[in-house]
C-alpha cells in the first residue's frame, strides 16, 4: 500500500489579500478603504506592499511554476466601485479581468473572496459602514457588479473574510474595542449577516455553477483542566467564537445561548421583520465554509467580576497578544503544553483535525482551509536564498493532520495556506513574513520588491507534485 494521498482534484493553492497585497493603492481611480487608512502605523502603509498592481504577470507565472491548481485572492472594492455604491472603474474591472484570464490560462482555478477587510472610506464616512442597513444593499449592488463582470469564469466565490476576527482586531471595523461598544459590534455583525446571506442568495440566481461561502477564523477551545467549570468556560467559549457565527451561517439562527446573554446585557441588534426569512432562506445557505486557521484557544472560568477584555493584538509595534475575557463566561489563558512561535501565537497541528471535526459534524458541509501558515523574521541570503525550515516544518505537520482528518471522513476540498507570497501583515508589516516566495523589501526601503523562492517553496511543489504523498 502506498503512501496516503490527498483525493482526486483536490485544490492546492495559495492565499493573498488585496490591500496586503496589490499596492497601487491611489492609481488607475481606486479610493481608499479603512483599512488604507487604518494600517499600523509603526509599519509601511498599503501604497505599495508587494505590488502585485505592476507584478501581476510574474507572480502568475511563479504561481504556474509551483504548481498551483487555485489561488486565493480577493477584490478591493474600492477599485470596483470607488465610491462605494456608484459607478463602475474600469480599470478596476480590467485588472481583475485580466488577472482571472491569466490564471486560467496558467491552470490555476481563481478563488474569489468578495470582502477581505476593505470597506470602501467614502461609505464609513456617508453612513458609518456595516453600522448601517444601508450596507445590506450597497454590498448586494459590489456583488451584481463581481458576479455580471467575472460569474462567467469564476467558479469559487468566498463572501465575507473573517466576520469573528474583524472584532478581535476593532480598528478593521473603525471600532476601539471599549466595551462600550459591544452593542454596536453585534449589530455591524448582523448587517453583515444579512449582506452575506443576500450575496449567496444573488450568486445562486446569477451562476448556478458557483460554489460559495464564507471565510471564517476559528480555533477549538480547550479547557485549561479538568475542573468542570473549566470545560464549561471551554463550551462557553465554542458557542460564542464558533457556533454563533457559524449557526448564523447554516441555520439562520441566533444560538440560543447567545441570544439569551445578549438579551440579559442589552446588546440584542436592532433586527427588521424580515431579517429572518432572510437568513433561514434555503438559498442563502453557504455551498461551503472556509476555515482560516493558525491556533487552538485554551480557556478557563471567568468568575462575574473579572474585567471585561476584547480579543486583541498589540498594534502599538511590540509583539503583545492579549487574550479575550467574557466575564461570567470564560478567559483566554496560554496552554503550556503547546510550542509557540516568535509573535507568541501557540503552534498546535493537531487542533486543525479536532476543528475540522467539530465544523464538519456540525453542518455535514464541504470545508476549504483558506488560510493557513506561520510568520517570521527573515533574512536573503547573500545568494538570494531564504531557509525557511520553520515554516516547513509547521506547514508539513497541519497538512498530515489534514490529510489524517480527510481519512476519518471530513469532506475537505482544498488548501490556501496564508500566503502565497510575501505581503503586509496586518499588524506586523514586511518584519513578519508568511510567504513561499520572498519579496525583496522592508518597511523602510522598498529596494528593487524582486521575488526571490525560499526553500519552503520548493517543499511545497513536491507536495502539490506528489498530492500529498512526499509529507
């Protein structure tokens, strides 16, 4: 018997964000988004990045050579529609036209994420954004605009990128992350519950042939010990970073658990009669979830007086995670029996395989990983090499824990690992770097942004080549 593979047409692929990624970020008539103007500021901003805008053509071209079969990567509103909900650009619409065409080409199915954190400024600045229901339509119109330009040769689409995390990160919601304002993070969570449902149920009337959902960070949580208030503060904190987003999704319902300590607090959302119909509208439902995954959470009991504290991470330039407190509820703590990387992120291969479980038993519905990978500080080679075994090392064992979880009967129909090619982090800049491939810059010096393959690269073509079977 050989060695165990991944199944027959299995995705693998790469993933990348539109203003991590694409620079160009005043030309060709794109406007700002809030995140353009919310970046950390201790980095670079997102003028530049890698400018995959002007690198395009070669970046498809390393793509090819890796050997991807997909690529993840999403679309600037702003560069659709810079207004927000006016009139079309252009040359936004050529660029991703011509991107979706050279990808085909090269053998590579595009995998298209509508939303990855760029809400267009003009409308934050109009109406406030996702605090509004104004953004239900104003979404629905962006994704007529995607689906009519590029339905015909898109097949899978992703809605909404990381709806739970945007609220661990608030400054991507144009948020401080006060507890003061948790009442207007569950009604911006409901809008954008709403704008996700319409924008599945539109694509289902548009392309019959496409597949689409969202894209979702989760982690498994564990209890600290075995101390049952413990393992009741680890199902608190399953309901209520998983279940809840996660039922919205599939069953069209507020968790029951949730809804009651929402009513209890006064934070229940502001909802309209047919708020419900639309949510538990067959069509609305996703054809499959994407599951962006870097760690597990360990939990303990949160008595009722413990201060309240928002799921974070530092954006002050130091590397400080500060985990969630839910007071009553549960508290995020560090599980000492799992390694960590540099950014204090805990490294637990095998919490990919218990979420995939807990996920896929719940709904029975296709999974696609869309982010997945660790990131470090590195450095070229005087011979333009980087050794990156860490990564390697990461990557190889959550892939064998994926494969393991696909023998168990988990229907997983691809792989995106975070990310493709060297790009902004979030809230690290180009000092933390995730890509296969190595972009030529820092945050201070641009230098020549020439993409150089690093030895995790070359790893990663042999699993693609082998289809599993050289991890």
């Amino acid at each position: 018997m050989g060695k165990q593979t991944f199944p027959d047409g299995f995705l693998w692929g790469g993933a990348t964000s539109a203003y991590q990624f694409e620079g160009a970020r005043d030309e060709d008539g794109k406007s700002r988004s809030i995140v353009d103007n919310s970046i950390n500021a201790h980095y670079t901003d997102t003028s530049i990045t890698s400018d995959h805008y002007h690198h395009w053509r070669e970046d498809v071209a390393l793509m090819k050579e890796l050997g991807l079969n997909s690529y993840r990567f999403s679309i600037a509103w702003p560069r659709i529609i810079p207004s927000g909900n006016g009139a079309t650009n252009p040359k936004g619409i050529k660029f991703y036209s011509d991107l979706i065409d050279a990808l085909l080409v090269a053998g590579i199915e595009p995998v298209v994420t509508i939303y990855h954190f760029d809400l267009p400024q003009t409308l934050q600045d109009q109406y406030g954004g996702w605090r509004s229901r104004q953004i239900i339509a104003d979404f629905d119109h962006y994704c007529y605009v995607l689906y009519k330009n590029f339905g015909d040769r898109v097949k899978y689409w992703l809605t909404i990128n990381e709806q739970s995390n945007m609220f661990a990160l608030p400054y991507l919601l144009n948020l401080s992350g006060d507890e003061s304002e948790e009442r207007v993070k569950f009604q911006m969570n409901h809008h954008m519950m709403l704008a996700n449902a319409q924008a599945i149920i539109r694509a289902h009337e548009m392309m019959p042939h496409a597949i689409i959902g969202p894209a979702i960070g989760l982690s498994p949580y564990y209890a600290l010990t075995a101390d049952p208030q413990d393992v009741i503060a680890a199902h608190n904190a399953t309901v209520f970073r998983n279940d809840f987003f996660t039922d919205l999704y599939f069953k069209g319902t507020y968790h029951p658990e949730v809804m009651n300590y929402l009513v209890a607090h006064d934070l229940v959302p502001d909802m309209e009669p047919n708020d419900a119909a639309l949510l538990m509208n067959p069509a609305a439902k996703p054809d499959y979830l994407g599951i962006n995954y870097y760690e597990s959470k360990t939990v303990r009991a949160a008595p009722r007086d413990t201060a309240y504290h928002s799921p974070a991470m530092s954006v002050t330039g130091e590397d400080v995670r500060v985990g969630e407190t839910r007071p009553g509820l549960y508290q995020e703590v560090a599980n000492s029996h799992l390694p960590t990387n540099e950014w204090h992120w805990e490294i637990d291969p095998a919490g990919l395989r218990i979420l995939l479980h807990q996920i896929y038993d719940r709904y029975g519905v296709p999974l696609i990983i869309t982010e997945n990978g660790i990131g470090g500080v590195e450095q070229l080679t005087s011979d333009h090499q980087v050794h990156d075994d860490y990564r390697i090392d990461f990557l190889d064992k959550h892939l064998v824990e994926l494969r393991q979880a696909i023998a168990e009967g988990v229907d997983v129909i691809g792989y995106e690992p975070w990310s493709f090619m060297d790009l902004l982090s979030t809230t690290n800049g180009f000092r933390k770097r995730y890509g296969f491939v190595y972009v030529n810059r820092t945050d201070e010096d641009l230098l020549d942004l020439n993409r150089y393959k690093k030895d995790s690269f070359y790893w990663y073509q042999k699993v693609i080549e082998t289809n599993g079977a050289s991890l």
